[in-house]
C-alpha cells in the first residue's frame, strides 16, 4: 500500500465513524422530540382537566348566587 491509499483508507474510516456517530446523535435528537411531544400531550390533557375544573366551579358559584339571589327576594317579598 502506497502512503497515499493507507491515508484514503484512514480517511474512510473517519468519514464512516463521523457518519455512525452523527446517525446515533440524530435517533437521540427524535427519541428526546418524541418524548417532549408526549410530555406536551400529557401537559395539555392536564390543562383541559383544569380547565374543565375551573368550569364545573364556575357553574357552581353561578348556581349558588342565583339560589341566593332567589332566597334573598323571596324572604323581601314575604
């Protein structure tokens, strides 16, 4: 082998090791977006349970004055 291949062949191998090392990098990059994807999924579902928590009381507060509201004419009225 003539110094010029020993140093294409030594050039093939970083070139193949540069290019292992940046597909291993890449699957890590789409493992980590999946798992923050899921974890935005997870987060938005635990936004719309409060939400719709903050809606159930909301009602509630509304059902309550307007009971009130009735109770308090009615006895005025009397």
């Amino acid at each position: 082998m003539t110094f010029e291949e020993k140093l294409r062949a030594e050039l093939r191998t970083e070139v193949a090791k540069a290019q292992a090392e940046t597909e291993q990098v890449r699957q890590q990059w789409m493992k980590e977006v999946e798992e923050l994807r899921d974890e935005l999924k997870n987060k938005d579902k635990m936004i719309q349970k409060f939400e719709m928590f903050i809606d159930i009381c909301n009602e509630r507060v509304m059902a309550e004055r307007f009971r009130l509201e009735g109770e308090g004419s009615s006895s005025v009225s009397q």
